[in-house]
C-alpha cells in the first residue's frame, strides 16, 4: 500500500525544463549547455519536456531526465548512450559526453539530481513540518517513538526510515538497505506523505544522506542529534568529516523564512561528549536550542529512572511539563530516545501528555532489543546494533540481565564489507571484554572475501583473550552461525543476535538473498526441539 502511495504521487504531466534551468543556475550549479557536439546557450533547452527524473540509466523511460551521477562502483557518466537508447529526453553531467543527447553541464551532478528532484515533485517539504533525526545510533527507534506520540498527539504524521515507512495512514516495512533514500525516491516519498494528508514527516537523516546532498532542498524545521562515535569512515575519512556532515543537518535550520508554521529547533542530546557543537550551531542558525538527557543542566532531563526485563520507567521533566514515563523498551539508552521525542513535543508546544500515552503504547520496534520465545532455557534478543557504541551498549545492558540467571552473554554479529574496516577490531574487542562467547558471522559482506571480514574482528576478540574453537568461533554461513551459538548456549545465558535485526536480506558480491533474523532464530530453535513457549 506505502508503495501504491508514492508510485501515486509521481507527476502525469511534463514539465519544461526552464524551471529547472533557472534553479540550477540560481543555485550556482550550472555551467552550461550541448546539443550533439556543439554547445549552446542553456535557454536553448528550455522548451525541452522532461517526463520524470532518474539516475539509474535502468529506469529511463521516454521523456525522462537522466542524470549522470558517479557511484561507488560506476560512473553515470558512461551509461549516457544506454539512456539514450531508451528515450531520454536529456541528461545532466559534469562533462560534455559524445552523444547527441541534450546535456545540461553543472558543477556537481549528485547536488543537480536533487535539486531537479525538488524542482519535479513540486518542492512537497514546504508543505510538511519536517523533522530530521540523525547521529550514529538511535535514529531508528527515536523515528518510531516520535512518529508514535506525534500520532498521539493529534498530528498526522509520515515517517521515511531504516525500519518502516509510513504514508497517511500506510505503513509497511522498509525493503532496502539504505536509510535516506536518492533524492528522486526521497521527495516522492514526501509528496505522497502530502498528498495522503499527513502535515508532519520525520526523516531519518543519515551521513551519508547529508555528504552526498541527498536531502539538499529539504526544508527542515526540527533537527534532533541522538549521538556520535566511530562509524562510517569508510566514506568520510575521519571522525571530524563524519562530524561536519551531521552538523549540515542543523546548519539547513538557518535557511531563510518561507512562511511555514512551524517553529524552528534544534534538538541535542547533551550527555554526548559532542553535544557542545551541536548546540553552538544551532544557536547559529538562530534556532531554538532544546537539551535532553540525565545532565541536570538539561532542559528536558530524566529522573528516577527503574529498568526492568519489562521495560523501562522514568520521570521527565521540562520547562512547561512533568509527567512519568513507561516504555516497553529496555535499555538506558531508550530513556534518552525517548527524552529527545519529549523534547521534540516541548519546542513544538504539543500535548505532551498524550505524546507520554503514545510512547507507552509501542509494544515495541522490529530488529531493535526484540525478544524470541520459543520455550527455550536461555534468553533470546535480536538487535540492530552495528556500531561500536551501539554493541557495547546492548552489551552493558544484557551482562548484567544474564548475570541475574546466572548465565552469560553469547554474542553473534559481523560486520558489514566495503564499509568502516577500522571499526571490527574495536567490536571485536568490545565482545570480547563482554561474552563468554563470541561467534563471528556474515553481516553483509557485499564484494569483500567473507573470511577477511571475520578475521578482522577477531584481531580485537583475540586481543580480549578470547580463544579460536573454543569461545571465539569464525562462522560465515549466518544461519549455521546462530546454530551452532544455540548449541552451545546454556540455561540462563542471553544469545544477541547483532547487526542485521529488522533487514530482509544479506549482501554478498552476487546480489541480496533473503533473510529474517527472527525467522532464522526460530527455525534453530525448533531444530533444537524448541517450538513454543510450553515446549
């Protein structure tokens, strides 16, 4: 039905592309212009009709734009006959390409694509409150709880994000492997949101997302930073790069008034040791400033904070309300996720009382801290954690579970190929220091060698002290990697299932193949004689 919604929205008439040329030349990304060989003035294409707008030369029907980006693994620039061949009307590049397609020549095609998008969706984000939620972990969960309470509150809310999509009142599971889609997919999304009535949108706002202009357009009005550490270096470099990205998301509040509603905050959870940045740019952007966390100088802070197997429970107080809390969550780290969705109620004016009702009535997030019973003598938890923040949290938070039944903690996880090798070792180490055992699997090795991915993060699980064979295990096939943790789990132990929680399908160099993280568990424990919770 979510996708129903948005095929819905993609435009039936063609558009000119004078609009866009004038867009991309007031936003100093155009440079100029070729018919065949020869180059002409820009205007001369204004009268050209675009049908739709793509950068996958594979979707180019007759009439579409087609814009030559440079990926991780081809340049577009070299599928600019095969667009041709299938219609194009034209193309966007950075360099004239011999081919008698029209070419609009700019500075950046990747920066074009998103403004073309924009400009053919009909700007739709200026019709929504659009609340952008980025940091390393927690964005997620902090998109479902907020989409929840919002809800709650009486404001019909759309949500694009790793877990779900959700357009009016549609919701359905997010089938790809990418938080923040290309910016053609991204402001189709929200135009269906508009179309389908709903008057806020919460947007998981990746590194990636913001680095590669995905979201440049986008006119925000809350952006809410949940954390950072170490992740996703393999695209920015350094830790500080990684930072200045994020930070992109709360310098896009400063933009200049457009006579939307909604007021303008910046969100910072101030018990991460980068919070003081954050607010510093905010404060930039003229913005208004709202803190959350356990600090005392907060200005939404978390008191008397109770953790159970049940959930979690905890009083909130900010500058206009106080009220207690009950999630179904477990963990500390879901008080601060939740704190960061009061926040977000607090500089909006919303009820927060009804927003407190939302937040206790989710029974829960698919792939995050979710419990498998099937009668078996050890506890069971599938989690999304691929970060090294975000495993030693789970961790810290299951040791102790585990200790209580006098068990302890068998973790299996990996890590994904082609991405951040500089984080394994460190999780590695990480769960070495935690688990009594550590078996090491397939995350989404893509087109990197299995084996060379385990290998790294047993470096740090080594380092730990922990033994290959006897509690460190290297099991690349996932499925006989939970076996053979289950085999050996024993009565009062947790086994976390790590990295993969809600994801329907695993990477390798050929393709996806399916996968359920949670249907994987059940079938080994049924294996195991395990089929219920009376077994």
């Amino acid at each position: 039905a979510v996708a129903r919604l948005i095929a819905a929205a993609e435009p039936t008439r063609s558009q000119a592309l004078g609009g866009l040329i004038g867009r991309l030349d007031r936003a100093g990304l155009l440079l100029g212009a070729r018919e065949g060989m020869r180059a002409i003035a820009p205007r001369a294409l204004a009268g050209v009709a675009a049908a739709g707008i793509t950068q996958d030369s594979r979707s180019v029907r007759p009439g579409t734009l087609f814009v030559a980006v440079s990926g991780e693994h081809a340049d577009g620039h070299d599928f600019l006959p095969a667009a041709h061949a299938a219609g194009a009307a034209g193309a966007i590049v950075e360099h004239a390409v011999p081919d008698p397609l029209p070419q609009l020549v700019v500075a950046r095609t990747r920066a074009a694509l998103a403004e073309a998008a924009c400009w053919w969706y009909g700007d739709p984000s200026h019709k929504l409150g659009v609340i952008g939620i980025t940091g390393t972990d927690g964005k997620s969960t902090t998109g479902y709880l907020a989409t929840a309470a919002l809800e709650a509150a009486g404001h019909s809310t759309g949500l694009l994000g790793t877990v779900e999509l959700k357009i009016g009142t549609e919701r359905g599971a997010n089938p790809e492997h990418v938080t923040t889609p290309e910016a053609p997919e991204l402001q189709a999304a929200l135009r269906a949101m508009v179309r389908a009535g709903n008057e806020l949108a919460v947007v998981e706002t990746t590194s990636h997302g913001l680095a590669l202009e995905r979201v440049r357009g986008i006119a925000y009005d809350v952006a809410i930073f949940t954390n950072l550490s170490h992740e996703h270096l393999e695209l920015h470099g350094t830790f500080e790069a990684y930072r200045a990205a994020k930070l992109g998301l709360f310098e896009r509040l400063g933009r200049p008034a457009d006579g939307k509603p909604w007021p303008r905050a910046g969100i910072v959870n101030r018990d991460d040791a980068e919070a003081a940045i954050f607010e510093a740019v905010t404060r930039e952007s003229g913005a208004r400033l709202v803190t959350y966390g356990t600090d005392r100088g907060a200005d939404v802070r978390a008191e008397r904070v109770e953790e159970s197997v049940r959930g979690t429970r905890f009083r909130a107080a900010t500058p206009t309300w106080g009220g207690e809390i009950h999630l179904t969550l477990m963990g500390r780290f879901n008080v601060l996720n939740a704190l960061a969705v009061i926040a977000l109620g607090e500089a909006l004016g919303f009820d927060l009382d009804a927003m407190a009702a939302g937040l206790a009535d989710v029974p829960g997030v698919p792939g995050r801290m979710e419990r498998i019973e099937a009668g078996q003598p050890f506890t069971v938890v599938v989690d999304y954690a691929h970060s090294p923040a975000a495993l030693e949290h789970v961790l810290e938070l299951l040791a102790p579970l585990a200790a209580a039944r006098g068990g302890g903690v068998v973790a299996v996880f990996g890590s994904a190929g082609e991405r951040d090798r500089a984080k394994r070792p460190i999780m590695g180490r990480i769960a070495g220091q935690r688990c009594r055992l550590v078996v090491l699997t397939d995350e989404d090795p893509r087109g990197e060698e299995s084996t060379a991915i385990l290998e790294d993060i047993a470096r740090g699980a080594r380092d730990a002290g922990r033994r290959d064979d006897r509690d460190l295990l290297l099991v690349p096939d996932r499925r006989a990697a939970i076996e053979a943790a289950f085999e050996r789990a024993l009565p009062g132990d947790v086994v976390l299932l790590a990295g993969k929680g809600h994801e329907q399908s695993i990477l390798y160099a050929g393709g996806p193949r399916p996968w359920d993280e949670a249907t994987a568990a059940r079938d080994a424990l049924a294996a195991l004689g395990f089929s219920g919770p009376g077994s």
